[in-house]
C-alpha cells in the first residue's frame, strides 16, 4: 500500500499530493523501513511546505531519524519543530529526543524550549 501512494505523490501536485507522500511515509515506517519514510516525505517536500500537514510530517520524519540512528539530522528537526510548535502535541517528546541526540552529537547544543 506505502508503494501505491508513493506512485499517486509522484503524480499529483500540491496538498494531494503532500497527503500521498506522508501516508506513504506512515505505511512505510508501519513496516519498518524507516529511509523510505524519509524518502516519501522528501520527495514531496512535506516538511518544508507550510501546511496543516507539516508539524506530522517533522513528527515523522524524526521518528524514522530515531531508528536510523542519525542524530545530527534529528537535533535540527527537533529545533524545527520546537520553533514552528512549541506547544504542538509532540513538543515534549520532540524536547526529550532532541536532548537524546545532542548528547551524542559532538559539539551539538540543546534544542530550544
């Protein structure tokens, strides 16, 4: 199913075509294939676009960062997030992994608060 809605993003524009990418993003790391979450997500640029769909997508997207192990990646979602959503519905999680990846980020700093 992840695999069709990557095929609808690739051929829509748009919100549509945003909302294909980040189901194909949730199916995917469902499965267990955290880079082609990454992938879905940044192929229809969900995260960057200001949307009603972007504070899910940077959820997401630092959720596959977690089982990838990539921490420099994950410390700058996690900024992101917190500055766009201080108060969104993961901010607290967001603040704890972020913490988690600056300890093992050389020379990394705490996200904001």
């Amino acid at each position: 199913a992840a695999q069709a809605y990557d095929a609808a993003a690739d051929g829509l524009e748009g919100s549509a075509q945003r909302e294909a990418a980040l189901l194909a993003a949730q199916l995917h790391l469902r499965g267990g294939e955290a880079e082609r979450a990454l992938r879905s997500l940044e192929g229809a640029r969900v995260a960057e676009v200001a949307s009603p769909l972007r504070e899910r997508a940077l959820v997401l997207r630092a959720e596959a960062l977690v089982r990838l192990e990539r921490h420099d990646a994950l410390l700058e979602v996690a900024r992101t997030y917190l500055r766009l959503y201080p108060t969104g519905h993961r901010a607290a999680w967001m603040g704890r992994v972020g913490d988690g990846a600056r300890a093992l980020t050389p020379g990394g700093s705490a996200p904001p608060r």
